[in-house]
C-alpha cells in the first residue's frame, strides 16, 4: 500500500508545517512591489537571527550545492590555495567545486564517520607548505555519515589572518547551533529544505567583512552569482530589492518557516533537536543496533546507523516507506551497505519519532531481522528529557 503522504524522515528535504503550505498557497506577488520587498525585509531579520549574524545573509535561487559553486567564484581567484577538511561526501564535493574552478585544492582528509581532528588541521596549517593558504573550506554537519565538525574550534585556528573560514551549513543550520559571528564564520552556506522547513530551492549565503573584501578582489568570472549584485540590495533600510527575478513563493513560505523558529526560539529549536535525537537512540539501541559514528560525533540532525548483519537494508528502507508509510534513507556511494539513515530536523516533533521508530520495527522484522516489537517504541517513550525552558515546541 503507497501512503497519501510519506513521513520524510530524511536529511531533506525535510516536512512543510501547515502554516509554510498556506502561506505558500497564494496569488503570486511582484518583486517590485512594496508587499514583495516587506516580505523580504522580514524574511532578512529573520535569517539574520538563525544565521546569529548582524551581516546580509545573501538570498539565491539554486539548492545548496548551488550556493557552493556560488561562494567559490566569489571569494577566489584562479590557482588560489586553499584547504578542503574532508570527512564525507560533501567535504569531497567542496574539494570538487574548488577543484573544477581551478583552484589549488590542498585536501585534509579524515575518516567517514569521525569528526575533522582539530590538532591535525591546527599542525597542518603550520606548516611551511600551507603558508599560502587563503581559506579552509568545511562542512559542519555530515550528512553522509552524520558527523558534526567543530567550526567554532577551526574559526579560532584562523583569528587574526588573512584567512578565510567557509562553512558549509546546508544541513545544520536552523538545528545546530553555529553562532557565525560569536565564531568569527566568515562564509556560511545554507539552503532552504532541512532544518529551515521550506520547501527546496533556495540557497543562503552569509558573508563576513572580510569575506567582502576578498570578493571585490576574487578574479574568477561570475555573471548570475554576483554576490556584489546580490548584497546591494539590502544596503538601506527598507530598500530590499534583488537583482532578478526571485523564487517569489518560495521566499514567501522560507518566511513563514522562520517566522515560526523565531516563535518558538532559536535555543528551543536546538534543543528539540537535541532530544528527538536522543530518543531515536534510544530506540534504535533497543532494536540491536548500534550507531555508524563515534557517540560524540554524531550530530542531533541525524541517527546513521550500522545496519544489522544479513538484512538487505535497501529493501528495509522500501518496506518502511511503501508499507508503512516513512522515508529514511540508505548509504550513498561508498557508504551504501554501510549504513541506514534517519532524519530529524525541522518540522519534527516525538509522535513522528514514534511513528518512525514502530515503522523500523515492523519493515525490520517484515525482512528477517529479529525484534521484539514495541520494545523501541517504548524506550523512545521513556526517553527522559530535562530542558531548561522547552514549553514551546512544535506539535
Ligand atoms: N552540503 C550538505 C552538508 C548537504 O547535506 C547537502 C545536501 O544534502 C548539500 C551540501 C547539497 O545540497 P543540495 O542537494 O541542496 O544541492
């Protein structure tokens, strides 16, 4: 039986909220209009307060790996040397897009599975051969594998150079904290469909000072993804305007998603984050199975778990979306077979936890693997939880 509506379980694109489907479901509006520059100016408050940044959080039309290739063309130019911390698939695609547009692409790469070692990327940058580096270019969470990297700890590596910090967000933005100017981030990337809850399309780009700077002086060719054409206008106080014609309804419902994190609170959002995580654990190690990251690399964006022994995991994640009606995902490229992934970020909240885990249960017995039924279940339902001041959370 194929489910009306699957529950996507997934690193993204995440679920809408009712009210980010309504706002959408409207007359379309000009983008050189007053109503269209109103939904801008509050649509860049708010970013401002997910990206915990005072700086023009950039708005483009392309997903996350659009804004990638964006940052690149922007902040360099042709043969510049920079360094690439790489543990997973999209750490490989940051080396990729630099590599493409000719830069000297300098690789740190560590397991999949473990978090960048920070005393290696600290000796790294000493050394005589990495003088010349002009950024280091990272992911700060994982999807592939589910690891969180600790930006803040790199950031501080580069105080007081000419270097530049470049962090792809895409996936924990608006679900893990990255304080981008408390950190000294100088470029961070993001997009629209994980924990931002809206639909996928539209990427962010925040850019420090001196990221700035390095941008007026970047000599690789750009024309669509001019940033400098981008952040003129947010200059002024109200004068919002964009270049060219922007994913109006997408801007709109981006909007309302952030409308309602700012409701609920920043701090609130991570920490429901943080315990829907914990009770997935808990659910997941009451099933037999344990985690494919260290414990204390693993993000809250995420559960990535090491698929039990014999089971065709594949046909696991078919019956769970198919039969009962939830999407999780495999292993991509070299981590297919390795393991299974469960997402829970944005508009998550415990019954879908709970749905979630009872359909594991059941695609996992369906296909051979023993399990004592509502055993998960309930570990998820005994998770204990003790936060400071998480009365308002999504429900
Ligand atoms: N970076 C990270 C960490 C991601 O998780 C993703 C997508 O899953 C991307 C980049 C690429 O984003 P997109 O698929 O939106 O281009």
């Amino acid at each position: 039986m194929v489910h009306k509506e699957t529950l996507l379980m997934t690193a993204g694109p995440t679920m809408l909220p009712k009210r980010v489907l309504d706002a959408m479901n409207r007359q379309i509006i000009h983008h050189r209009s007053r109503a269209f520059e109103e939904v801008l100016t509050g649509l860049q408050k708010d970013l401002q307060y997910v990206f915990q940044t005072v700086n023009t959080v950039l708005i483009l039309a392309s997903s996350g790996t659009g804004a990638m290739e964006a940052a690149v063309v922007n902040l360099f130019s042709p043969g510049d040397k920079v360094l690439v911390l790489s543990n997973g698939m999209f750490g490989e695609r940051l080396a990729e897009v630099a590599d493409v547009f000719g830069l000297n692409v300098q690789k740190l790469t560590f397991g999949w599975g473990q978090a960048v070692n920070i005393h290696t990327v600290a000796d790294t940058l000493e050394k005589d051969d990495y003088k010349e580096i002009k950024a280091v270019l990272m992911v700060h969470h994982e999807t592939s594998t589910g690891v969180t990297n600790n930006v803040e700890a790199v950031c501080r590596l580069l105080e007081d150079s000419e270097r530049l910090s470049v962090v792809d967000a895409v996936s924990s933005l608006g679900g893990l904290e990255l304080q981008t100017d408390n950190w000294g981030v100088d470029v961070v990337i993001s997009s629209s469909q994980k924990a931002l809850m809206a639909p996928p399309g539209l990427a962010f780009v925040s850019m420090s000072r001196k990221a700035w700077k390095r941008c007026a002086d970047a000599g690789l060719p750009r024309f669509y993804w001019d940033f400098r054409k981008y952040g003129k206008g947010f200059s002024g106080e109200l004068a919002c305007t964009v270049p060219y014609t922007p994913a109006v309804s997408l801007l709109v419902g981006q909007a309302e998603a952030l409308r309602m994190i700012r409701e609920e609170g920043l701090q609130n959002v991570y920490e429901r984050h943080k315990k829907l995580a914990l009770a997935v654990r808990a659910g997941i190690k009451a099933m037999g199975l344990s985690m494919f990251p260290d414990e204390e690399d693993a993000s809250y964006i995420i559960t990535s778990v090491k698929p039990p022994e014999g089971i065709d995991m594949e046909e696991v994640r078919r019956l769970a979306e198919e039969k009962y009606g939830v999407m999780i995902t495999c292993g991509q490229r070299r981590l297919k077979g390795k393991l299974f992934r469960i997402g829970h970020c944005g508009y998550v909240n415990m019954s879908h936890i709970i749905t979630t885990i009872e359909a594991l249960e059941n695609a996992l017995s369906d296909s051979g693997y023993h399990v004592e039924k509502g055993k998960a279940v309930q570990a998820v339902r005994n998770t204990v939880w003790k936060p400071g001041n998480t009365n308002k959370t999504i429900s």
